[in-house]
C-alpha cells in the first residue's frame, strides 16, 4: 500500500469514527455510510470548481461524507466561492484536509465551514511592547 493510500485510509477510518461517535449523542442526525474524498490539487479554475461540484452533489445524492484534499497555491477567488457557497448548503459533513498547503483560494474553501479558523498569527509588525513587557497591538492605545 503506497504512503498516499495509507494515509487517506487512515483519515477516512479517523473520520467515520468520529461521525459515528458524534451521531451517537444525537440520533436524529445523519450518519453517512460512506466518505468520499475530492482531491482540490493545482490551481483554483472554473474546470476545478466544475469538477469539485461534481463530487459535492454525488455526496450529497449519496447522503455521504465528504472529505476535500486541499493542496493549492490559490487561483480564481469566483471559482472558490463557487465551492464555498455549496459546502454552505450541504447537509452532509464535509471536511477539509490540507494535504501541504491552501493558499488564498484554496483557504476560502478551506475555511468556509463553520468553526473552522486558522491558528492565531499575527504580523510582527503590528504588535508592540509597553514598558511593562505586555504586548498590545499597535493602535491600541
């Protein structure tokens, strides 16, 4: 089994685990029965966009999971919004997984469930120290 497949293996097994789990406090919830993964790999177009939206409604059809294998530097903004405003309606779990990056277009899909947000980073330019050692953002007063 190549490190690819053994990966996605383990992330579906992960991911099926944990929506049986969460299903299980609520029984009125949906509990997909399959996971499907839709690679978002190379740059961020109209043609991707088309064909991510491809999976999502089979997905969505098939009442399954969705997991999205993020690895881009970005692209079109309209076409990430495209897959953005979809994931947004979807009543089936979608999950994303940056596999090495998602750059600008690739983290508005990445970013567009609810809950998700990336780590606390902020410029260092924009923080100061007072004499007391406590750092405030400048401005701040």
């Amino acid at each position: 089994m190549s490190r690819k497949n053994m990966l996605m293996s383990i992330i579906t097994t992960a991911v099926a685990l944990a929506l049986t789990l969460g299903a299980a406090s609520c029984s009125a919830q949906l509990v997909p029965a399959q996971v499907y993964v839709i690679s978002v790999d190379g740059t961020v177009e109209l043609g991707l966009s088309q064909y991510v939206l491809r999976g999502l409604k089979q997905a969505q059809q098939d009442r399954a999971a969705v997991i999205l294998e993020i690895n881009t530097f970005g692209g079109r903004v309209d076409a990430a919004v495209e897959i953005r405003d979809y994931i947004l309606r979807m009543e089936t779990p979608v999950i994303a997984f940056v596999r090495e990056r998602a750059i600008s277009a690739g983290g508005v899909i990445a970013l567009c469930r609810g809950g998700s947000h990336i780590g606390g980073s902020v410029d260092r330019h924009s923080v100061a120290s007072d004499r007391h050692g406590a750092w405030k953002h400048a401005g701040s007063g």
